[in-house]
C-alpha cells in the first residue's frame, strides 16, 4: 500500500537527477509519485533523460496530494508562467503541505508569492532573486522552514531528500 | 560519524543514475562513499555527468570497505579486463561482503567467476551470458542471494537500494 501520493511538477530541461533522485526515493519510500508537466508523453532532461509524464498540469487536482517537489534546471523559469502551475504551488502552500525546491525550483515560490520572511536557499544564480522577494537566504545544503524544504544543488540531494522525507512522515 | 565505506567500481560511460542513485542514496544513509576509477580526475556518464573519482583501482584497498556498488553502462565492460578490478570483486566475495549489481554490472560478476549457481538477474541483453556462466536467472526488478543484489536497470533503482540497505545494515 502506497503512504500517499506526491506531485513533481516540472518540465523539457529540468536538471535530470533533482527530478530522478527525488522520484525514486519516494518510491523506495514506499510513496506514489506522479511527474506532472505541460502535456502527456516524455520530457527531456538537460542530460537527455526521457522522463514520462504521468499527468497533465490542467488536470492536477492539489487535493490529491500530500507533497510537492520542485525540480530544477531550466524547468521553473518555463513553467512559473503558466497560471494552473501557480495556483497548484498556492494550493499546496494554503495547506501547509510539504514542499521541497531545489536549485532553480524556489523560483516557482517566488512567483507564488511564499518566500517573503521566509529562511530560503536556492542556486547561487537566483540567491538575489530570493531576497529582493524577501527570502531570508541562507548558504546551506537544506533550508527548512515550515513546511518549506530548499536546497542549492545536486551535491545537496541526500540533504534535501531526509529533511523532505522526515517533514512528509510528520504530515 | 560514517557508518562505514562503500566502493563504487565504474569508468566513462557508466549510466550515470545507476551511479548517482546509489551514490546519493548511501551518503543520505551516512555511509562514506567512493567512487574508484581508472584514474584521478572526473569520469563521464553516457549522459555526461561529470562524476569525481576518489580513488584509482590501483590505490583501492577492498579491506577498508564493507560494500561494493557495481552501476551498468558500458562501464562494466570497459573495467572487467583490468586484472585490479578483478581483485577487488574477488575480494569482497571472499569475505561475503554485500554487493550489489545493477544492469551490465553483473559483467564484472561473471569475470570474477561469482555467478555459478547463484540467483542473479541482469540486464535483459546479458542474460544469456548469466546463463551460460551458470546463474540462474531471474527476471525480477531485485534478486538477492546471500550477499549478491542484482537488478536489472535504472526504473529498479528504489528496490535495488532498498535491498542493498537492508543487507549493509545486517553486516
């Protein structure tokens, strides 16, 4: 029996092991995991992983979900446009549910207006992106807030998946 | 405080999730771990993660650790006609050491004559050749037995390691 069900939301050029790492490790968890991005089929990865998708960001319902996992790469800048993208990170953040961004993912809580007055961390890249949206940035291999998880980068992963892992088995 | 060192065997052209995985995975377990290889410096996955060696075959000392990770690739093809790595698979057989194979690694478990009579799964496009070594084949995403894990490719990832743990943790 599955512990719940948890969405990735991501896209073509996600950085391939902050979406493959996490997915399977939910799954050696013993949790559901269902890859959501813009339209059925396979994305590509940076590193030219396919990666299947199992459902379409329109037909998302948060509800179903207990957790969130944001990869990074050149994902979130191609997705914090579309408006259902945003409305499924807000679900998940009136819920309190847990939520884990790493790298470039943060920039999906930027765009759903989270990060103000929160402890943050992100790729260096977008570190003063996070704060001129009022994150409290913090040079860590995890940052947990709340029910926010954030990590840098790849190195980070072993981090971000315990600290993810330990917030999910408290929900 | 590390709970003790794992050794991963692997060169270029290894399948860099059958690496990473199990690299992350062990460290988020606080397992050290090592990537040994043919020389210093950086090797590259066939979707090139540029992956840092700690250690060369030659400097490997298989009494230090208590585990040996074999990722697929061509990697294992490459390596198993180096006499060193040989050695260091043979050695951890002699000791009962966990070992765990995934995909073409099971290559390096035929070369060091390991497969005869054991229960083995491999990658579908080297199971004729577990056969003819004298395995007994399994087509399951994880065989284990005695101190030999085996599985098949990258979407058995979380079972693999689950096994895998599960054994260190008894050694």
């Amino acid at each position: 029996m599955a512990k719940g069900k948890i969405l990735i939301i991501t896209y073509n050029d996600v950085e391939d092991i902050e979406l493959l790492y996490p997915y399977y490790r939910l799954i050696e968890e013993g949790y559901e995991v269902h890859v959501a991005s813009k339209s059925k089929g396979f994305i590509k990865g940076k590193h030219e992983y396919e990666i299947k998708v199992d459902i379409t960001f329109d037909e998302v319902n948060p509800e179903e979900y207990i957790g969130l996992v944001i990869p990074g790469g050149r994902a979130p800048e191609k997705i914090r446009i579309i408006p259902k993208v945003i409305e499924i990170v807000k679900s998940f953040l009136r819920k309190n549910k847990p939520i884990a961004a790493i790298c470039h993912g943060p920039q999906l809580l930027i765009s759903a207006n989270a990060v103000k007055g929160r402890r943050i961390t992100s790729y260096i890249g977008i570190r003063d992106d996070v704060i001129a949206a009022g994150g409290i940035y913090e040079d860590k291999e995890v940052v947990v807030d709340g029910n926010l998880v954030t990590s840098r980068h790849p190195p980070d992963l072993p981090a971000f998946m315990r600290e993810f892992l330990k917030l999910l088995s408290k929900y």
